[in-house]
C-alpha cells in the first residue's frame, strides 16, 4: 500500500525540490496544504523514503505521514493535537521495548509553543498504547528509537514518524569550514538545479567564501548522497519497523548511483585567502577536490581568467552588507556580478544570485540587456531573501559597463 510522505525544505524552493525528488524516482507535489516549505508525494513501502532521506539535496527531512488534520490556534489546539496524535495505531512502529521522544516544529501565531505540542503529544502516544497493551512506553529524549514528528503551521497539523533524525540534511559532513556568513547547503543546491547547469561546462562562483555552492554542484554532478558522509546519523536506522535490516549494505547499493569519476569544470575564487584555504579543506573533505579548482581573485578580475562567452553559469551568495561590511560594498559586489555575467557567460548561460536586496539587481539587469528569468523568495538565515535566475534578453554580443545606480 502506498505510504504518504512529507519533506520539509526551506520556503520558496519546493518547485526545485519536486524536480529533485522526480529525478530520484518520486512523484511529489509542492505546499502541502499550500503551505510554505512542505513538499508531499507517496512511496511504496517505507523503506523506499529512508532512500530519499538519504540521496535528496535539497530537503531538511522527510516524514512517513500517519495523520493530519486541523487545529485551533488558541489554547484549544492543543486538546486537537492531542486527539489527532491518539487516532494513531503506534503499536505498529513501537513494540513495548522501544523508545520514543516528539519533536515538533511550529510555524505561525498560536496560543501554545513548541514545547507544549511535544509534551501533549508525548502524552498522546503513551496513552494510545496504554490503552491497546496496557503497557507504558518508555520516553527518551536523546537517541530514541522513534522519533515522532507533530508539525503545526497556520491552523494545520501533520503527525509522523522522523526518518532523518536530529540533526536536517542542510548540515553536510564535509563542511569543516564555515564562512561567517556561509549559505545554507540545502539552499546552495538549490541554486545549482535553478542554474540548469550541465557538469560538461563551465560553471563559476567568483565569491565562493568556504565553497559551499561550487561543492553542492560537483557532489549533485556526481550524484553523490547527501547522506554519504553522515552514514550513521538517520533516525530511520534505529526504527523497530526496519529491524534485521543492515543499512550499511543498503547505503553501499544506494551509493551506486554515484560517480566518482566524473570530472567537471567548476571554478570558485574568492578575495580572501583564508576563505579559499577554507574552500580546499572542505573540497577535500567532500572528495571533490579534484574536479574544483579554487583560487584567490578579485571578482574583477574573472575575465582575465575566462574568455568572452566561456561560462554556462555562474551562481553566488555575494555580501548582503548586513551581518558584516558596508551596504555600500554589498551595493557593489553586486554591481560586480552582473558586470563579470556580461563579460564571461556564453549566450545560453545564467546568472544565479542570492540577494537580500533583490531590487538592486531588478536595477542592473536591464543596463545588460539581461533579464530575470525566475525568483524564488527565500530565507537565508533569519533574513528574507531571493534567488533571482538571470539570463540574456537577446543573442546580442554587446559587452556594457554597468554603472552604480
């Protein structure tokens, strides 16, 4: 029987995260309940979403959908919670030896937090099996066995059983460097698949801080798993349903889809030295480090390195001129972008950026005779944001000088 699954992503990016997941064999629809950040499609069996957990880029986690139903706002939405959890039969994923702990997520206005949806629903579970078995499950909240998921967003909740665990996919393994303001993962692979980018051409980020982007586009070229290097860490290994499964072997046939001999021609400098130090040593970690190559550079300079018409894509995350630096330097570095664009891409080619000043772009793009093909409104850490996809307006080979506005 088809089992019905949700994957948590970051709002904005769920059209990606359909065509991800469609490449990995699954039909899903974007914002469940047409919320924000909730793609939702159906599997076979559950064995079949611990494969997506484990390959898919772009999601946080992924859920097995038990039950889902509305809730009040007020103080009441908890005795609905409580009723919603308790119309599970949770005997059959917890056999009276197993553990379990709740997690929840809670987006919008509510009279509640997420600690009181956790505690309610903990409650919940054990009084459903109390009242099947007359046995009491025991709570655990580190490393527990099953780990429950009751999400609210808006007046919508949905109840099911975490198969990624503690810690979402955005956290790669590889990352041994961050970049004080480096991109979420999750949102730089993101931004490869926007790119249509293809690993037989060239594709650049001329501000590439720790390298974020130009690693997520060399693993998805070689279509490695996100959870490659996080092995152990899936909530779904220590499910009772899965019992007398040996997952290391399952991970090696899920690692198949990989290859690692794959070379590409991907190309990340940044202005400062001690970031590209942090790039290689994340490269390296990622096992990337020969397909990348990394260099110190003045954006500036880029067309030095790259011909006229020499580049399919280009994809940043420039300086947002908020958490660090001047606005003003974030004003030019986007400036920069859009003139480096002009002088390198080829004529099909596109420039990827994220922003948290989109309107500045939506200013420099016409002086090119580029246009903005596609925007995904984002958040990038607490800030809102947008990926803007660029590309030229016509086959023109004129080269402008863009001018501060």
């Amino acid at each position: 029987m088809a089992c019905k699954v949700l994957f948590t992503t970051s709002r904005g990016i769920e059209d990606i995260v359909v065509q991800e997941l469609k490449s990995l064999g699954i039909e899903a629809k974007p914002r469940l309940f047409g919320l924000d950040g909730w793609v939702w499609g159906f599997v076979d069996e559950p064995l079949e979403l611990a494969r997506i957990c484990y390959q898919a880029r772009t999601i946080y986690r992924g859920l097995l959908v038990l039950a889902e139903g509305d809730v009040r706002r007020t103080q009441e939405g908890l005795q609905d919670i409580y009723e919603l959890v308790k119309t599970v039969d949770w005997t059959e994923w917890m056999p009276p030896g197993a553990t379990f702990c709740v997690r929840s997520t809670r987006n919008g206005r509510h009279q509640y937090q997420s600690p009181d949806i956790e505690r309610t629903s903990g409650q919940a579970v054990i009084d459903r099996i109390m009242e099947q078995t007359g046995h009491r499950q025991k709570v655990r909240l580190a490393h527990p066995d099953v780990t429950v998921r009751v999400d609210v967003t808006g007046e919508k909740c949905v109840v099911g059983i975490d198969f990624v665990g503690e810690d979402a996919m955005h956290k790669r393994a590889y990352r041994v460097y961050d970049h004080p303001a480096a991109i979420n993962a999750v949102l730089a692979a993101a931004m490869v698949w926007a790119s249509g980018w293809q690993p037989e051409k060239q594709f650049v980020d001329p501000m590439c801080g720790g390298g974020t982007i130009a690693i997520e586009a060399a693993l998805i070229a070689r279509k490695v798993p996100a959870g490659f290097f996080r092995k152990e860490n899936f909530a779904f290994r220590s499910l009772p349903h899965f019992e007398g499964l040996n997952f290391d072997d399952l991970m090696l046939e899920w690692d198949t889809q990989a290859d690692w001999r794959i070379k590409t021609k991907i190309f990340g400098s940044d202005i400062s030295p001690k970031h590209i130090a942090g790039a290689q040593l994340n490269a390296e970690r990622a096992l990337v480090s020969d397909t990348t190559e990394w260099r110190v550079l003045d954006a500036a300079d880029l067309p030095k390195i790259f011909p006229k018409g020499s580049v399919h894509c280009l994809v940043s995350n420039p300086p947002f001129g908020v958490r660090s630096g001047s606005v003003a330097k974030a004003r030019e570095a986007h400036r920069l972008l859009v003139q480096v664009a002009d002088e390198v891409l080829d004529e099909s080619g596109r420039l990827v950026v994220i922003t948290h000043h989109p309107e500045w772009l939506e200013m420099l793009v016409p002086v090119v005779d580029f246009i903005i093909e596609r925007r995904y409104e984002v958040m990038h850490g607490d800030l809102p944001a947008a990926i803007l996809v660029i590309r030229r307006k016509s086959n023109s080979n004129r080269s402008a000088e863009v001018h501060e506005s």
